[in-house]
C-alpha cells in the first residue's frame, strides 16, 4: 500500500467515528481484522461494527489527527479525542496512539494507546433558554443588568438573537 492509500483509510476512520458511521468504520478492516483498545479486543467485521454502533449510539465523537506516521504497511497515529455521552453531558477527552497494520488494501490490526494521565472527565449541562421577548419602547420583565449577570449571558444573548 501506498503512504497516501495508509493515511486516506485513517481519515476514513476518524470521519466514520465522528459520523457515528459504523459501518464505515468496520468496513475498512479485514474480514479477520482485529480492534483493541485498553482491556477489550474485538475480532472480525461484524463484531467491530456492533462495538461501534453501540458507543455511537450513546456517544458524540469529535476527533483532531496530530499527525500520522507511515512505514511501509503500518502506521502510527496521534489524535486528540472527545466525546460527549449524549445522555448525561458528561464530556471525555484523551490523548491517543494507534497503532495500524495493513494487508491486503485494508486493515489488519487497530491497536489504541490511550494516555489516561490527561483522562479530563466534565459535565455540560445545556444552559436554560429565557422565553423572554424584549420589544422596543415597552417595560421589560427582566432588567438588563440581571440578563447579562450570568457568565455565559453573552453567548446566550447571541443564540436568542441570532438567525439559524
């Protein structure tokens, strides 16, 4: 395999995470591929797009790709990883080194190094929206000093005022 053939399958996969595309993801292993991550291993197509579609049906993936490393028909990846649980808010992000094996077009091995020492679990809790409407000359039922007391005022000043 070409460098750019490694690298286009590993962007692959980045995207197929962020997408929740479990298909996808499965799709570029080896009909034997293996995927491990710390404590779990999983064997073979249909069990490695299960794994993904459970986690993305609970989880939203944002991934950043520092760099890629290729040597002939392996690759080792560095990316910044985050998700949210959809359920709770709760965010996760960690540091990660994979490393690839190729064969055949596809990938053989999936192997996750996940740096635990900058593990930073926080919890997002989605701001109250205001029902409020502030209209030109009239009393309004909030005092402007109270709406923008809020830390993050300005940012929900914007959301309400804004055009999607």
């Amino acid at each position: 395999m070409t460098s750019e053939q490694c690298r286009s399958i590993i962007q692959q996969a980045a995207e197929a995470w962020i997408t929740g595309d479990a298909d996808t993801f499965a799709s570029l292993f080896l009909p034997d591929g293996e995927f491990i991550v710390p404590n779990n291993r999983w064997v073979g197509v249909p069990k490695i797009r299960q794994v993904t579609a459970d986690f993305a049906a609970d989880y939203e993936v944002k991934i950043k790709i520092q760099r890629i490393i290729v040597e002939i028909n392996q690759a080792v990846v560095e990316w910044h990883w985050s998700d949210i649980e959809k359920t709770t808010g709760k965010c996760n992000q960690a540091e990660d080194a994979i490393v690839v094996d190729f064969r055949a077009g596809k990938i053989s091995r999936w192997r996750e190094y996940i740096d635990a020492t900058h593990w930073c679990q926080l919890k997002v809790k989605p701001l109250p929206r205001l029902k409020l409407k502030f209209k030109a000359n009239s009393p309004s039922p909030l005092k402007w000093t109270e709406f923008f007391s809020h830390p993050f005022a300005p940012l929900r000043f914007l959301i309400l005022n804004s055009e999607f």
